[in-house]
C-alpha cells in the first residue's frame, strides 16, 4: 500500500514556491514602474 500524501504535500509546496517566485517579480515590476512615473511625471510601460 503506497502513502501518496507525501506526494501532494511536495507538490503543494513546490507549486507554492513557484508562485512566490512570480509574485516576487510581478511587485519588482510594479515598484520599477511606480518609481519611474514619480521620477518624470508620465506613467511608464516597460513592454521589453
């Protein structure tokens, strides 16, 4: 008899690494583009 438990417990948490890992990124964008637009005055996209 095989215990999968350990099984979606790592999968949960390497699944919730990777979103943290992307969530990271997401709000150093966000910050990036807040601190462009206080610098000259126009809100700034960064599509590159």
């Amino acid at each position: 008899m095989t215990d999968w438990n350990w099984f979606f417990s790592a999968l949960a948490q390497s699944a919730a690494a990777i979103v943290g890992i992307f969530a990271a990124f997401i709000i150093t964008k966000i910050v990036n583009n807040q601190s462009t637009l206080n610098q000259d005055g126009s809100i700034a996209f960064y599509t590159g």
